[in-house]
C-alpha cells in the first residue's frame, strides 16, 4: 500500500514569493491534514480536512496561507506571499475516520522542506 | 488550549542503557498517541493508548497512561543505536477530537 505522498521535497524561494505544495493520501482516508514542523519542534496543525470539508482551520494563519481539497482526496497547501519565517517542514498526514470514538492513526507523508530566503 | 509538554528535551544515553521521556498534558485526555521521527524523517506511529492506567509493550519499550488521563511515558530498555530519533507524545481529548496536539519531543541519541 502506498504512503501518503507529497511534492516537492525541498523547496528554496525568495521572499514575498507564491509556494504550493501538493498532497496526496493514503486512498480511501477520509481525513487529511496539514502540519507545520519548525526545527526541534513537535508538529502544529495547520488545517484539518474531513473529506472535502475543512473541519478545524483556526490555526492558519489566513492573510498568507489557503488551502484546499477538491473532490476530498488531493490537497494542496499555498503561501501567498512568503515571509522568512515560513521556512519549516510542512507535513502532510492522512487517516480513516470510523466514527468509533477513538482517536484515528494519522500517517504522516515524507514533508516539504521550505526555506525562504 | 491544550497544551501538551515533554521532558527531557535531549537525553543522552551509552548503548544498553534505558531511557524514558514524559509527557504531561495540560488538561485531561481522551487518548494519547506516540510517534517516533527519525533524523530527517517523518513522524511514524507506535502505539496509542486510551484507557486510564492502561499500559502497553512491544518488545523493549514500554508505554504508560497515567490513572487522570493527563499524563503518559515510554521507557526504552536496553537502547540500542536504531533507536536514535525524537519521541513525540500527542493528545487528543475533550471537544478536541481529531485534533492532536503534539509535544514538543525528546530527541535521544545512543552512543555505541
């Protein structure tokens, strides 16, 4: 089974420019989402989707970043513009809600490196 | 909101030794959640544990719950060098379900 995939890797841009970055899930999860990881840190959501519907997106900081997820499987995450302190790992992860109450495993993806310069 | 906190930052250890990190939740849990990320990796999933005391094991690390739910440690016996990486704890709980809150890890290196 293949693993939550994400592209680019690495990205390196200079300020005040526009980034994507692109996620696709573990097929059939139905909730995906989006973390920042900062250097020695834990990672923070971003935005949580459940199927199509972003579900938790009060941690995004909204002037700068959108996201989306068209027809619930892809996603992709924008910076517009970036600023210097947006260089982290952004993680993408995904996981199958069953509705059971317990708390679902999420599967992280390999993360996209920004750095901006 | 939720705040969930680990220690020891580093922890330093010669292989063979054990090794434990703790993680406290600011308030009281529904389940918790532990990751391991390797150096330039991602966060993989070991293990979650839901009930209040419940303890849980594979092969050499142990993982606790605390008996309130607000508190949770894995042990490693007997490190050895492929255990090198950072531990995160995560919570989940309260009108938070689905969201995880991540520690902020402890990153353990093992000295051959």
């Amino acid at each position: 089974e293949a693993g939550v995939v994400q592209s680019p890797r690495y990205k390196i841009i200079e300020k005040k420019q526009p980034v994507a970055f692109w996620c696709n899930p573990i097929s059939g999860h139905n909730t995906l989402y989006w973390y920042l990881q900062n250097l020695g840190q834990g990672p923070e959501l971003l935005i949580r989707y459940e199927n199509e519907e972003a579900v938790d997106d009060s941690q995004l900081p909204k002037d700068r970043f959108s996201a989306e997820r068209l027809k619930g499987v892809d996603s992709t995450l924008k910076i517009q513009p970036a600023e210097l302190g947006d260089s982290a790992v952004y993680l993408c992860a995904s996981s199958l809600r069953t509705g059971k109450g317990n708390q679902e495993t999420q599967y992280f993806g390999p993360g996209t490196r920004l750095l901006v310069l | 909101g939720q705040q969930v906190m680990q220690i020891p930052q580093y922890q330093h250890v010669q292989e063979g030794e054990d090794f434990t990190t703790y993680c406290n939740s600011s308030t009281t849990l529904s389940n918790i959640q532990w990751y391991k990320q390797r150096p330039g990796g991602h966060p993989v999933f070991l293990i979650q544990l839901v009930k209040s005391g419940e303890v849980k094991k594979q092969k050499r690390l142990t993982f606790q719950f605390g008996e309130a739910k607000k508190n949770s440690s894995l042990h490693i016996t007997a490190t050895q060098t492929t255990d090198v990486g950072t531990y995160f704890c995560a919570g989940s709980g309260g009108t938070s379900y689905g969201k995880l809150t991540f520690g902020q890890g402890t990153i353990l290196t093992v000295h051959p």
